[in-house]
C-alpha cells in the first residue's frame, strides 16, 4: 500500500490479515494469516465489492486439508543469537521457541 503521511512523503507500508486458525496451526498458535485461493484473487482485487458477506466468506481459515504444519524449536545461545536449528517432533526444552512453518502440500 502506498500513501502519504502527515508531512506529504510518500509511506510503503502492508498489513497481513488474520484469521482463526485452522485445526493445524491451532496447535501452535490462535490466529493465522488470511489465505485466498488462488481463484478468489480477482474477486479479492475488484474495487466494487462491497458485499460484508461476500468479504467475510473470504477471510475464513485456509483448509487444513490442503497444508501440511513443520514445527522447528530454535535453540538461542546465551549471548542471544541464533546457534542451531533443529526439527523438534518430542518434547520442548527450556530455552526454546517453537515455530511452525505453514507449507502447502
């Protein structure tokens, strides 16, 4: 999105838009960014929808049938940076932070 701010200059900026989350990202998280089928880009794009059910019906979660969920643990050293990264399929230790990777199947 590109608009001015307060003072005229010119401001790129972008917002993701969330969602509940599907039953494989639940497991992680309570939110999800918005995903549109690759069909619905058009009718997403076209300026004269304005229908709040047609918009809504958009913005429900992705199926969970179509992804799949990686999960990694990343290990932080003391001094703060990042030492390893590991795919974690058991338990979590202390000091880590869990990320889950949405991917497309």
């Amino acid at each position: 999105m590109l608009w001015k701010n307060a003072t005229g200059k010119w401001v790129k900026t972008f917002s993701i838009l969330t969602t509940t989350p599907n039953k494989l990202t639940a497991r992680v998280h309570d939110r999800m960014p918005v995903i549109l089928d690759p069909d619905k880009y058009d009718l997403w794009l076209d300026p004269a929808l304005t229908n709040v059910n047609v918009i809504s019906e958009l913005l429900n979660p992705y199926d969970a049938r179509l992804r799949q969920t990686r999960v990694y643990e990343i290990q932080v050293g003391g001094d703060g940076h990042l030492s390893e990264l590991t795919i974690q399929k058991s338990s979590v230790t202390s000091g880590s932070t869990l990320i889950a990777s949405d991917c497309a199947n």
